[in-house]
C-alpha cells in the first residue's frame, strides 16, 4: 500500500468518526469516488426520538433517491417499532426530533422551513386503514399537543366543501391527503368537523406524489394571538395561507418559547387498523427527506431557488 492511500485512510478514520459523509478522490487504478458515512450518525442538534431500530433513521446509500448533493436521509417504520408509552398507545415511530438547544422555532417569532420529501412506499388509505400517519411535527416543551403537523388523512375524513373559511381553506380536496394540522388549536378550542377537525389546508396526494421528489416550504410565527400566520408552498404553489392563532394560553406567557422539530414516519393512531384488518401486520413504510433547512428568508431554504442560485446542497 503506498503511503499516501495509507495517509487517505487515516484520514479518512478521523473524518468518519465525525459523523459525516465524506467523498475523496484516490490515485489512478483505485475507484474514484469512495463515500463513507459512520452508522447512526444523525444531523447536528438532532437525536433519535423513541425510535428503537437502526434501520429507522439512516442516511441514504449511493442507489437510493437523494434530492440534491451525495445523501438524503432515509426513514422506515416497521410495525412493532415502538418503546415506553408509545407501545401503551398504539403508536409506531421512525422520527429524529431537535433538541431543546437546537430549536429554530419560537412563539411569536417569524421562520422559515425548506425540505424536500420523496414517498417511497405509502398510498392513499381508506378510514379502516389509517394509522394517523404523521410526516414532521413542531412540539413545545411537555405534554401540550403540537401547534403544527404535517399529516396524511384517510378517504372523507373531512369536508372541505363546508369548512368553517376563517380556519381552513375550501380549495382543499379529499385526493390531495397530505394536509396541514393545528392540533393545539383543535384540542384547545374544540375544533370539530365545522372546523375540518383542525385540518386548515390540503398540500399533495400521497399517491400521486409516490417515486417523486415534493419541495415544501413553510413561513410562520407560531403566533399564539389573532396575528398568527402560516404559509406553505408544496412544489412552488402556495397552497396554505391560513391566518390566526396557532397556540393557546397568554402571549406573554407563550412568546419566545421554543419548538423543536421532528421529522419522519410517526405512526399516531393504529386503532382502526388493529380492529379492522384481523391481526394483519401495518405494512412497513418508507420515506426520505433531504435539503432540510431553518433561515430568516425563503431564499436561505426553498430547496428549487437554492438549486437554481446555484447554492451548495445541505450535505
């Protein structure tokens, strides 16, 4: 072995402890590109949030979809992935969450959120089929339901026809499953169908969508008074532009408060399918994310104008 691939590799020992992907170039007669990545490396600032199986979180391998740059990061969600109070409840998970520190999200605050997300597996789902699939979250601290979900409804869940137009939006449609939730608000206020059970936009169709690439990017303050707002754009269209609360209690309490992002496959609701299909295992779900940023501007995160201003990927 010559001393400077004995130098690469010893270097490369180093790097790879770091968690990163690291991509070099080696001498004539040796592949050109090699690519290593540390198992259970996870993003900076972010852990495993009571997902117990190293397949659930891995960073994608050189066959699998990646939006831009070398890597995106891949979920999969087996049925009986659970631990602690989630196996009580029904729930399965596959999600990576913020820590507290790393948090970019605040009450009262405005924030921007660019990703792209990429369905590898999952089509739209009848009632008795749902597992009350959830694809990102923002929490804050304790127990209090999240003021803002990415989630997939199952076939005439809702009534977008008849929804209440202060909350939610009537464009919305029953093919287009992939919806924005305010839980919080639902829970806290008492949201029911009028209020398409805190649903307030549609944004894309699983189906339609599955093998395909979806920029999302999201502008919000998590406002917790009348001047709340959130915008969500799916593939360059606006298709949320909902405005009010999305947090209950007192703004003087509430501003600043931090919320910390999760993302991944969160089973939330197996009930119906563990009574209806006879013991049946949940198929295992598969999903990937990458470009995932948090900036003061649209431009430091949606993932189509970064790509056009030639800006260098996440990785």
């Amino acid at each position: 072995m010559s001393r400077f691939l004995m130098m690469c590799l010893v270097a490369l020992g180093v790097l790879v402890g770091c968690g990163r992907v690291i991509t070099i170039s080696l001498p004539d007669g040796l592949p050109s590109l090699v690519s290593f990545r540390r198992e259970g490396a996870l993003p900076p600032g972010y852990d495993r949030f009571l997902s117990p199986a190293s397949y659930n979180f891995r960073y994608s391998l050189p066959t699998e979809p990646v939006r831009r740059g070398d890597v995106s990061e891949r979920f999969e969600l087996r049925d009986g992935d659970c631990v602690d109070s989630d196996c009580a409840s029904g729930r399965l998970r596959a999600e990576i969450s913020e820590s507290d520190k790393a948090a970019t999200g605040h009450v009262g605050q405005d924030v921007w959120y660019g990703w792209s997300f990429y369905n590898d597996s999952m089509d739209a789902v009848p009632r008795d089929k749902s597992v009350g699939l959830v694809l990102g979250q923002w929490k804050l601290s304790g127990d209090q339901p999240p003021p803002f979900r990415i989630v997939q409804t199952s076939a005439g869940d809702l009534n977008w026809a008849k929804c209440d137009t202060t909350i939610c939006n009537r464009s919305g449609t029953d093919h287009e499953d992939v919806v924005a939730e305010l839980e919080n608000m639902k829970v806290a206020s008492n949201w029911g169908k009028a209020q398409n059970e805190g649903d307030v936009c549609s944004l894309f169709s699983m189906s339609d969508m599955k093998g395909k690439w979806v920029d999302i990017v999201v502008n919000t303050n998590f406002g917790a008074d009348t001047g709340g707002y959130l915008r969500i754009w799916v593939n360059g269209v606006l298709k949320c532009n909902y405005s009010g609360r999305m947090v209950w209690g007192s703004p003087a309490v509430l501003n600043g408060a931090p919320l910390v992002h999760r993302r991944g496959l969160f089973a939330s609701y197996t009930k119906p399918w563990r009574a209806k299909q006879g013991g049946a295992a949940i198929p295992t779900m598969v999903a990937y994310y990458d470009e995932f940023l948090s900036g003061k501007l649209r431009s430091d995160v949606d993932p189509a104008s970064r790509e056009t201003a030639g800006l260098r990927p996440k990785d």
